[in-house]
C-alpha cells in the first residue's frame, strides 16, 4: 500500500511564510549558542580559553565543562582588551562583538594574533558577518521572535549533531503570550525556557526554530533596527558616555547608554514605566577584584530596545530629565 513521505490534510499548521532562507549560510545549527561553543571546544580541544570579565556565566559553562582553565581579560571603555594576552599554542581566544560596535577592532585582533586561535562571540551582532577566524558563534533568539538556536560558522571539518533537539515547543509559550497578551504574562514562560537552554550538551537545531528563521525577512529588520537605532541616538548622543564610535551599526541588538549620573534609578523608572530594559552581566562582577570599567558597565549600562517592533520613545523623557 502507498505511503506517503509527507502527510496530506488534516488540521494547520502555524501559518508562517516561506523562502527568505538562514541569514547566514553555511552555519553550523545548533539549539544555543553555548551549545555550538561546547561542540567547538570539543573538536579543538584548547587547554586554555582566555575570556573576557565581562560577559554570562553561560559562556564560561562550556569551558569548564571541556575541563580547559579559564583566563580572564578585562576591557577598557571602549570594549577593546585591556589585558596583556599571551596565547600559547594550545590557547584559544574569545573576544565579544560588543553590541556590533567592535567590528573594526576585531580586525586588529586578527592582525595581533592567530586568527585561528580567535572565536568571536556575535551574541549581540547577529547582522555582523563573520571574519576570517577560528569561529564565530550567533544567537539569533536575542534578536528574533524564536524559542532557541545557536549558529556556528568554522572552517573546521566538524559536522552537526545527530540528536536533534526536541525541547523547543516546549519553549514557544512565552513567544504565543507575547504575541496574544502582554509582556508581563509570559515572563514567568520566558524564563522557564532560558533555564531549560541550561542543558548545553550539543544537539542539532530543532526542525520548529529552523523553520522559523527560514521565515524570517532579515533586511526588513535589519533596516528597521537601524533605523530605531539611529533615532535613539540622534535624540541621546549627547547624554550618552559610551566611550566608542556609535555609528554605522548593523542591526543592532540595542542601543547602549551609559547615562551621566547613575544607571540604576534610570533603570528602574524605565522598568516601572514598562521599557523592559535587561542588566549585562551581574554575574561577572563575582569575578572582579578592581577592575571598574565592566563595574560600572553592569551598575550604569542601559541597554534600550532599538527592535524591529514599533519604537515608542515615551520613555526618553524619563532619560533627558535626569
């Protein structure tokens, strides 16, 4: 009897459209980014990974995971490493595209060192393409509206995973209380996903969030990022200290503000006034003994939604009047 490969009928599913492709090609798919991080250190097997102070504990898991010694570097105000580094053969080095804005610096690294001994962390600069180094590794859900994911981009001969993970629709109710309620009425969802995304042994990307990012229309966005972007900054520029070039940004994850009084009273009243604003990283002062630039990088940083979402800019108020 005829059976056939793809079912006919029967009830919908989600409606989504088709044909946009994976913003980046030829990526290695995986359910995080600390996942695809862990399958790099596997396959490479570094003993030691030199890390910046100044970033989530859930980059460091893979690491001690792998057993490889952690050496940290700290940055100066302009995301660049303050640290002397001094990589042995054996070493590897993981340098963050800071909100996209290190691009050109992330050149001179290359210049400075083996580029095949550099991984860049492009977490927060999906719309930044690859350089030519070791690897480079993405996150796409802090950009998009999807329950997991992690890409990885290599010239390595390294291949995905053949357990495919399965948590995602698990996952994806945040994303349905977001798009039928309010914010407020999926976080308690939203961060029983990101606990689950804890499990980092390396699986392949689910067939749900693949399909998802084939949906995607990336130029829009990305355009409409921008544009946000650029309206933020032609209306805070000069109230903002940070300490680096905010221009040509592509697609930007947010627009980062360090105000020049303090931070955490502007965070809260953004928070009470619903501009859900997030801390980078707390955590990371744990690891800190006198190094102030990532200190006050987690005390004063305000991270501002610049998303592809209808900007409202009701919330400046609160800002230029401090």
């Amino acid at each position: 009897m005829l059976s056939l490969s793809k079912a006919v009928g029967g009830y919908f599913e989600l409606e989504l459209p088709r044909g946009y492709g994976i913003y980046h090609t030829g990526a290695l798919k995986y359910q995080s980014a600390r996942s695809a991080f862990l399958a790099l250190l596997q396959h490479r097997k570094p003993k030691r990974v030199w890390m910046p102070y100044f970033i989530c504990d859930t980059m460091l898991a893979p690491v001690e995971m792998m057993g490889a010694d952690v050496i940290f570097y700290s940055i100066n105000s302009n995301f660049t490493i303050a640290s002397d580094v001094s990589l042995n053969k054996d070493d590897l080095l993981l340098y963050v595209n800071y909100f996209g804005l290190c691009s050109e610096y992330q050149d001179e690294l290359l210049s400075k060192f083996n580029p095949e001994q550099v991984v860049f962390d492009h977490s927060q600069a999906f719309f930044c393409r690859p350089k030519n180094c070791l690897a480079t590794i993405y996150s796409p859900r802090k950009f998009f509206g999807i329950p997991d994911g992690g890409l990885l981009i290599t010239g390595l001969a390294m291949n995905e995973p053949e357990d495919i993970d399965e948590g995602s629709i698990d996952r994806c109710l945040h994303l349905l209380k977001r798009l039928g309620g309010e914010p407020e009425d999926g976080y308690a969802s939203y961060q029983k996903a990101e606990e689950s995304l804890k499990k980092i042994k390396p699986e392949k990307m689910s067939f749900l969030t693949e399909r998802l990012l084939n949906s995607i229309n990336y130029e829009s966005i990305k355009s409409k990022r921008e544009e946000n972007f650029a309206e933020l900054h032609c209306k805070l520029s000069m109230f903002n200290r940070i300490n680096s070039p905010l221009t040509n940004i592509q697609g930007p994850m947010v627009y980062p503000f360090v105000p020049t009084l303090s931070g955490k009273e502007i965070k809260s009243d953004l928070i009470k006034q619903r501009c859900f604003v997030s801390t980078y990283w707390p955590e990371c002062k744990t690891r800190l003994s006198s190094y102030d630039v990532e200190k006050n990088l987690v005390d004063n940083l305000i991270p501002l939604p610049c998303d592809q979402r209808v900007l409202n800019t009701d919330f400046l108020s609160l800002i230029i009047n401090e």
